[in-house]
C-alpha cells in the first residue's frame, strides 16, 4: 500500500514541478555538482528509493523507460518515467547531460536517455545511474549520490597525465564514460572507454569519499590487441 501512496506522490510531483532547463556547457561546469537546496525540500528521497525497488527490476539493473512489448511492460516503463522525472524535477539531471534531446522512444529503447539504475551502496546510501547517450563506443551516464535525504551529483575531477610521449587531458564534469563496475565495499566507480575502432581505451578507477567528494585513484591504458590481463594494463596515473 505504501508504494502505490508513494508513486502517487512522485506522480504528483513529476507534474506540479517542471524540468530543470537546459544550459550552456559552460553553465553545466559552473554548476558543479550543486543541486538546488529549494527544489530538494519538496522530494522525498527515502520514498522515491522504495518507489523504484517496488518496480521489482532489481538493484544495479538498468530500468527502462520506454518498452514496445506487452501492455504490462508499457505500464512499467510508464512508472518508470514518473520517476525519473521527478527526479529531474528535484535534482536536474537532463542539465547535467552534455547534449539534451528529448526523449525519442521509437529508437533502441535500450539507449534511451532516462533509462537508469539503483545501486545501493551503504546504509541509507545509494547510486542512480542515469543514461545520458548510448553512443556508439562508450555510453555516457550521470551519477547522483543519495544519502538519506541528501542528492548530490558526483563529479569526474579532471586530470592530466602523459602516455610516452603523448599528453592525455580529462575535463572535470558530471558525466561519466562506460562504466562497468560500482563496488560498494571497495566504494568505487570503475569506467573503461574505447578508442574509435576499438583498439584500445582506458580504464578509470574512481573513489567515492565522504559524501559526494570523488578522486582519481587509478588510470591504466587497455590494451585489447595483445589481450593481456586488466592488472598488467599500462598504469598511466595512480594517485599517491
């Protein structure tokens, strides 16, 4: 009973609250990490976790947002949009992403923006994954940090380091590229990019500190032509 009150509410606040709008990417940089304290004060975050857990997907498993299947996948993917909008309502998170388009569900409804996930990731503390562009190598997410009542986006610091000769630049921002892992013990955030072509990438290894603060801990080169394992990748940065 109380996770049909609650989808009532979200559903309620999706509608009363309009998205947050789209800016500049000087704008989005500027902003940071920051979600605006007055949109917060109206969301119930502890609700909208139980309200995602009640779709029965799963925890860490993407939900989708649009389905063209049965008519019991439809109304789940509806459910699924209340949601995520009324997160986006509460946290902005279509502002964060580094191209907004709106929603276009008759593309792969497997890349379509808003698809998200629920990572638990300590007591009260959770992990949404947000799908900005499925792109051609790499998918390119948002992260928002749930903690009790608390919503803050995690953001990518920048970083500059050298391969051989070569010299390797990262823009600070709240996207994050392919990721593949989030270990909630270990409390970090695993990402691994591909090289047009796909004849290499590198792999990034995040972690989560106190609250939303993230840092580099790990930077190797993938090395996919001579199929060596992860832990013998070239480390091109590792923090000290």
């Amino acid at each position: 009973m109380r996770s049909l009150l609650a989808l009532s509410l979200l559903a309620f606040g999706a509608c009363a609250a309009p998205s947050a709008p789209e800016v500049t990417k000087e704008e989005r940089r500027d902003a940071g990490a920051t979600v605006d304290p007055a949109s917060v004060t109206t969301f119930d975050a502890r609700v909208w976790v139980e309200a995602v857990r009640a779709l029965g997907v799963g925890e860490g498993l993407m939900t989708y947002v649009y389905e063209s299947q049965t008519s019991l996948e439809q109304e789940h993917a509806r459910r699924a949009r209340v949601l995520i909008d009324a997160l986006d309502a509460a946290a902005g998170w279509r502002r964060m992403c580094s191209d907004y388009e709106p929603l276009v569900p008759d593309e792969d409804l497997g890349t379509a923006r808003g698809n998200f996930a629920l990572h638990p990731f300590g007591p009260d503390e959770h992990l949404v994954t947000i799908l900005c562009d499925g792109g051609t190598y790499n998918d390119e997410e948002v992260i928002l940090h749930v903690e009790g009542e608390k919503l803050a986006f995690l953001y990518a610091p920048g970083r500059t380091f050298s391969v051989g000769e070569v010299g390797v630049q990262y823009e600070p921002g709240p996207q994050f590229s392919a990721i593949v892992d989030l270990n909630a013990a270990a409390r970090t955030i695993s990402t691994l990019s591909l090289f047009s072509g796909g004849g290499g990438g590198d792999h990034i290894r995040y972690r989560v500190g106190t609250g939303a603060n993230v840092e580099v801990e790990e930077i190797r080169m993938a090395d996919w032509p001579s199929r060596r394992p992860e832990s013998e990748w070239p480390v091109a940065y590792a923090r000290e």
